[in-house]
C-alpha cells in the first residue's frame, strides 16, 4: 500500500552512501522494514543541498546529458547494479499558453496510473506537487479492455523537500496535480524486477481502467516483438526475392 513518510533525516548523505546503505539492508526485498529503511536513506540523499546542482554542473556537454536524459522532464542522477536514481522535474503550466495541453501530457498531469514497478520518490526542492492517491486490486483488470474497478481513496499527499511516498507495484494508483511553482523529485527504483503485468491508466471519476499505459515496461516488449517480426518477415521477402532474380 501507498506509504508517505515525513521528517525522516536527520543527517545528509551522497549518492554513493546511499547505495551503501541499502546494500546492507537486510530484510526481505520490498517488506515494510525494507521500504522503511529505503525511505529513510532516500530522504537522507535529499538533505544533500548541492546533488542535483553538482550533478548538473558535470553534464558540461551534449554527450553528458545524451547519456543522462530520459525525457525532457526527467534524467538519470546516478545507478549502481541494484537501484537507479532518477529526477523528474515539475513546472506550472501557463494558462493561456499554444503548448498548455502538449505540457499537461509531457509532465503527466491528472493521469491517472498505476506502475509496473516499485518506487519511492523524494521531494528534493520547490513546494512539490499534490499526488491523489488509490488502491485497487490488481486481480480486478488487464487492461485489454475498458473494465470497472473498485477504487479505493486514500488520501493526498504533497511531495515537499524531504517528504517520500512509496507506491507499491501495481496496486497504488495515483494522480499527479501541478505544483504551484517549479518543484524537483528523485525517484528511487529497483533493479532485477519482474513484469508481470502491465501498467493501466484510469478513469477515476467513472471507476475505471481505460487500458494499458503505452509507455509500460511488457507494452515496450511487444511493440520489440512486433517490430522484430516486421524486419524478419521483410529481410525474409528480400532475401526470396534476390533468390529468385536471374544469374
């Protein structure tokens, strides 16, 4: 179940201590201790005032933020062979603006969705967003098609500095809002997860799953799947038709 933890460091720590540290937790991947403990460090990397700014200054070049950026709202801090950190950045958008509808959808706002994969995020700096958060049952729908759903409220949340929400794989649904001036996140993600299902967007007004996120982790695998079905097929056309052409 969705967890937000406040006032949880007491100290500052950097990225390398941080993977420290959660190498040498011990209890059971993704328990409630486990969590905790992530949290705690992960609140800990956020009393760290100068990280992002440091890391920012060292993409001196294109090929440095090449290798960093995910998206243009959002980029890789550091990795190590068991977590990734990950900043996403949250702007107001401008009312009047041509490109107000091509933001919203860029930043994700008022999307409803689930995740394929464990996460904790930590406010890092500006008031944060407002998060709605759910719960449902995950047994309950695929997404192949539009599919009611008990969805469960509970509660708000507000992603200032410090603040860390943990959402559970699947089953926590939530609702990013803007924040009302410029805000950034670090998002702390787990290596070596298996997908077994896909991630869902909904509609929580009518209770709804709409359908499977296109941007899902087994969404990507099949569009590879099909895309390298295409290739073959068509490397294979080609290769009958040169086997075909006189000598």
């Amino acid at each position: 179940m969705a967890v937000t933890y406040e006032n949880l460091a007491r100290r500052a720590i950097g990225v390398q201590e941080l993977f420290a540290c959660l190498s040498r937790i011990r209890a059971p991947r993704f328990s409630a201790d486990h969590i905790a403990q992530c949290a705690l460090h992960l609140a800990e990397l956020a009393n760290q005032e100068d990280l992002i700014w440091d890391h920012l200054a060292a993409c001196k070049d294109a090929a440095g933020w090449n290798r960093a950026l995910l998206s243009p709202r959002s980029f890789v801090l550091a990795s190590s062979d068991d977590a990734l950190l990950r900043v996403n950045v949250w702007s107001p958008t401008k009312p009047h603006s041509a490109f107000r509808d091509y933001e919203r959808a860029l930043y994700g706002y008022d999307l409803a969705h689930n995740h394929d994969f464990h996460l904790l995020s930590v406010g890092y700096f500006g008031p944060g967003a407002k998060t709605e958060l759910y719960r449902f049952d995950p047994e309950e729908a695929d997404g192949s098609r539009p599919q009611r759903v008990e969805l469960a409220r509970l509660g708000d949340a507000v992603l200032s500095k410090g603040s860390v929400i943990y959402y559970e794989k699947y089953a926590d649904v939530h609702v990013q809002r803007e924040p009302s001036a410029l805000s950034l996140s670090i998002n702390l993600l787990f290596r070596h997860e298996t997908h077994e299902r896909d991630q869902l967007v909904f509609d929580i007004e009518r209770s709804t799953v709409l359908g499977t996120a296109p941007f899902s982790q087994r969404a990507r695998i099949a569009r590879l799947a099909e895309l390298t079905a295409v290739v073959s097929a068509a490397q294979s056309t080609q290769a009958n038709h040169h086997s075909r052409e006189p000598s």
